[in-house]
C-alpha cells in the first residue's frame, strides 16, 4: 500500500468513527468570534510604520489578495472570477496540549517508536483541542514575549489533507483582506521544496523570493532592518512543506530561522507531512506548539460537494457518495474530494479509488488535446501514452533524487518532449525576479507521486512486445 493509500485509509478510519455535530460551523464561528475579540485587547495598537515598512506591508498585501485560484474551480463553481472562498473548506485542526512534555518524550529523541511516545504522552495527560485560524497566536506563553523569543507553529498534516491550502492561500488571502493576524505587519509564505528558499542567506533573499521589490541599499533598507530587529513579533514567516526537503540542504540562515536563533522573536508557521525524520527535527528544536490538520468528516464532505458543483450536479454526486464507503474515505482527504468533483463535472464518471483518479484524469487531459472523449486507456493515442510514461519515469527519478522542482536543463536530461510538458501534469512555478530560469513542478506531490507509481506499475505488467517499444521511445535507462 502506497504511502497516499495510507493517509486514505487512516483519514477514513478516523472520519468513520468521530461524530461531529452539525453545530461543529456555528461553533467555529463563535470560537472566531471570541478570537478576534480577545485579539482586540491582546495585541497593541498598530504601530506608525516607516514608509519602507508600509510600502512592502501593501504590496504584499495586493500580492496575497489576487490569489491564484484554479481555473477548474472557477469552471465548476459558474463564476468567471472566484476568489479564496471557493476553497475555504472548513478543514478542522487540532492543537496537542503539554507540547513541550511531548517534546522532552526520550522516545521522540533517541529515534524510539513514535506510536509508543504517542501513548506515554496520552497517559501523561495530554489532551487534543480544536482550534481555529483566528486562534493560532493568542495565549502566547509569556516566558516567549517576556524574552522576546520566536513563536513557532509546527502543523503537520497527512498528504493531500490542505496544510498548503489553508496555511499558504487561505491565511495570507484573509490577511491581505483585514480579516485575519492583524498583529502582523509582515507575512511571508515560502515552499520549502524551491533550491532559492533553502539557499536564501538573508531576510532580504526571502522577500525577494515573494516577488515584492526590496529597497537597494541606503534608508529605506536601514529603516526595514531596524523595524524587524526593534519589532520581530510584527513578522510572521510560513515555511511550507519540511518533509519535501532535507534540512541539510538548506542554508545556515534558513536553519538559524527554523531553530529560533537568526531573527529572534518572530511568529513562525512550519508546515509538513508527519514523517518520523521530521517529528525528531521538531523534537530537537523544541517548536512551540503542533497543530494537526485533519482534512474533512462526512458533513464536510457534503458542503464542498454542494459549494463546488452547485445543488443538482452536488447531490447527484453525492448520492453516488453514499452508496460507496470506499470513495467517502478517500474522499475525506480534501485533494482527492477535489480531483473526484473535477472528473465528475468533465467526465461524467465517479472514481472509485485512487487508479481511478489518475486514469480518469489522464483520459480527460488527452481528450482535450485532441478535442475527443476517451472512455478507456486503450483509446488514447500511443504517442499521448508514451508521453504519460515519459512523464511516470521523469517523476520516479526525481522523487529517488528528492526533487520536486525542476529546471530546463534537467526537463533536456530526459528528453521530456513538448508534447509530454505541454499534457497538462506539469506546471510552472511562480518565479521572483531573483529566479532567471523558468521552473516546473508536478500540480501537487501526490500527482509526483501517482505519476512515479503508475510508471513502475506499467513497467511490471506490460507485455514483452510493449516493453521493447517503451524503451526505444524512452531509452535504455527506463527501468
């Protein structure tokens, strides 16, 4: 069973078994509402900024308010425009209290058994509590503002479940719009998985790597070091996805950030898969607090349903939902809710695993190539198929090398054809001026993933006669 298969079958199991009450909005709104009123009396008043510091404090915001949307959503949801609330899904989170007793748990140190320090920490009295957006940075404990120290968030999250989505799109869209973190001057978010975010050297190369334009040398420049050294706690920085690099890889600067040592007293949102690597990292740094995003519950499921598709195609769906356990499990992990109302709209056809997703998702990419609707695999072109198992080996190769963002060069190394980056599994990134060469990376790591699994699969099962014809489209080195 892959890893993604995993998360599928512990995210159903836990969704299966908890009731949640259909009251679970109306108390999330009044959680909200008390937040926000707590935050009004427990940050201070706004400061009077410098013109250099309210110059980048607009420009990211008009950066973060013109948040990309996918155009599919846009499709799907009739609206030409749709902004962040398209995909503001009522993810629940939940917060692990006596944090730093886990932490200090030897088992989680000494590389022990994380499931036997999970059950020394339950019987040590750790409790798990909801938690909201609005509620992340109060009650902060006072040794961290007493000593001005960095606060720092670890979330973590099983793949596909919207720790990028809601820490990423949703945060920094709500910020930019006055809703939320008022506290916070500056709000940066960076994907770990970019070389130019693990390699950054300074603050300055940071921003830059946002797309804002940073004054050169002289008072402005002067003037925005003296603000974050004078006022660290006004800056919030989310380094998304620790478990899709290695820390080794990453700059002195960047590991002084994630320690708490460089800038010293900034809030800090860290976001990652729960690999055990990552969990003993967390251990080592001794973070401050973990929140865990938990995708969706079956109530859930219907309101994205009926947002996303709308109130007669939603309830056909998810009457097809209801009569299958297996697709309600996969799909109480919010990507996969995603990709199964998109092929629903296109297709016209109800996946019914994670296969299903991945063929279905190439048969529509083909069809729309040649303007035509392919019903099986078979139907495809060749030429369109070796494309996909191009794609399948360029993505098996670079998961072994633990890449996830590629260059022209490394496309040129495998001969990737335009054809095969052109399909539509292949994206570009957002480049910063810092950032000459175009990149490209995978619409999201589980596609990587499933791209990389269906090539080995392909490769297991194909007739002797197909073989011979894959490696003279794809070289001798395929398998």
């Amino acid at each position: 069973m892959s890893s993604l298969e995993e998360s599928v079958a512990a995210t159903a199991d836990r969704s299966l078994n908890t009731v949640v009450p259909d009251t679970r909005l109306e108390e999330a709104a009044e959680t909200s509402a008390t937040a926000q009123a707590s935050m009004a009396t427990s940050h201070p008043t706004a400061l009077t900024l410098d013109p250099a510091v309210e110059d980048l404090h607009e420009q990211l915001r008009d950066k973060y308010k013109d948040a990309d949307i996918d155009v599919d959503v846009a499709i799907m949801a009739e609206d030409a425009s749709p902004s962040v609330e398209y995909i503001q899904i009522n993810l629940v989170m939940i917060s692990r209290v006596n944090l730093h007793e886990e932490f200090r748990n030897p088992e989680f140190a000494s590389g022990g058994d994380l499931a036997r320090a999970e059950h020394a920490l339950t019987e040590a009295g750790s409790r798990r509590e909801k938690v909201t957006l609005e509620s992340l940075f109060l009650n902060i404990p006072a040794k961290i503002l007493t000593n001005a120290l960095s606060y720092r968030v670890f979330a973590i999250a099983s793949g596909g479940c919207g720790k990028t989505t809601i820490f990423t799109k949703i945060a920094t869209w709500k910020w930019a719009r006055k809703e939320l973190w008022q506290e916070f001057s500056i709000l940066i978010a960076l994907e770990l998985r970019h070389p130019d975010v693990r390699d950054a050297k300074s603050l300055w190369d940071l921003l830059e790597l946002v797309g804002v334009d940073i004054p050169p040398m002289g008072k402005e420049r002067i003037a925005l070091r003296q603000f974050v050294k004078s006022h660290p706690q006004q800056l919030c920085i989310v380094f998304d996805g620790l478990d899709e690099t290695s820390l080794a890889k990453c700059s002195r600067f960047v590991k002084l950030v994630i320690s708490g040592e460089e800038l010293k007293g900034i809030r800090m949102i860290l976001t990652s898969r729960p690999a055990q690597d990552i969990l003993r990292l967390c251990a080592k740094y001794q973070l401050d607090r973990r929140i865990e995003v938990i995708g969706f519950h079956r109530q859930d499921i219907e309101r994205y349903v009926l947002k996303l598709l709308g109130s007669i195609k939603g309830a056909a769906l998810l009457a097809e939902v209801k009569e299958d356990q297996h697709l309600l499990a996969m799909m109480c992990t919010p990507i996969l809710a995603y990709e199964v109302c998109k092929l629903y709209h296109y297709c016209q056809k109800v996946p019914r695993c994670l296969s299903d997703i991945f063929d279905l998702m190439i048969l529509r990419l083909a069809g729309r190539r040649h303007d035509t609707q392919y019903d099986t695999w078979l139907e495809i072109p060749f030429d369109v198929r070796m494309q996909v198992l191009e794609l399948g080996k360029f993505a098996f190769s670079m998961l072994k090398q633990q890449r996830l963002v590629f260059t022209e060069a490394d496309l040129k190394e495998f001969s990737l054809s335009e054809d095969a980056i052109q399909l539509g599994l292949l994206i570009t990134t957002d480049r910063s001026p810092s950032v000459r060469e175009k990149q490209w990376r995978f619409s999201h790591l589980t596609s990587q993933e499933s791209q990389a699994a269906k090539f080995v699969a392909c490769c297991e099962n194909m007739s002797p006669q197909f073989i011979v014809r894959l490696v003279e489209c794809l070289g001798p080195d395929s398998g």
